[in-house]
C-alpha cells in the first residue's frame, strides 16, 4: 500500500515537473506573443471604426437610394446564383 502511494506521488510530481517546465516561454514567445494580440486589437478596433463609418454613411443618404442599392444588390445575387446554376447543370464535351 505504502509502495503504491509512493508511485502514485512520483508519478504526480513528474507530470507536475513535465507542465512547470514545458510551459516555460522564452522572452521572444512573449514578445511575439505580445505583439501578435497588440495586432488583433488594433484590427479589430480598425473593423469597428470601418463598420461606424459605413453606418454614418448610410445614414446621410437617402431612403430612396438605399432602396435602389438593396435592388441592384439583390440583382446581382440573383444573377451569380444563375449562373451557378447553369454552369453546375452543364455536361462536360470531350472532343475526340
């Protein structure tokens, strides 16, 4: 019994001593680390200001040109997933 406690605290030990030390970062992995979140930041600040602006945008235009855009927006949708459609239903001609 005393034997297979001794295992068992070795055992502990040698997997706590395995995380401690290959968790361990080199100064460069925290800079780059570092670095690397300091850029997500800074996108993700850059899309939330992109995505204000384009709401102020519009904003100031008119109802009637944004009905007009959501019109030629929907067309062109319309018209992609046409031609996916036809290309998809297409037989492919071998010459021979």
């Amino acid at each position: 019994m005393l034997h297979k406690r001794n295992y068992i605290l070795s055992a502990l030990f040698a997997s706590f001593f395995i995380l401690t030390f290959t968790h361990c970062k080199t100064q460069v992995q925290v800079e780059v680390e570092k670095q690397q979140s300091e850029r997500r930041a800074r996108e993700k600040a850059d899309e939330r200001q992109y995505k204000k602006e384009v709401k102020q945008h519009m904003k100031k235009q008119s109802k009637s040109t944004r009905k007009m855009m959501r019109k030629s927006r929907k067309k062109s949708n319309k018209a992609v997933g046409k031609t996916i459609g036809k290309n998809r239903n297409r037989t492919k001609c071998t010459g021979g």
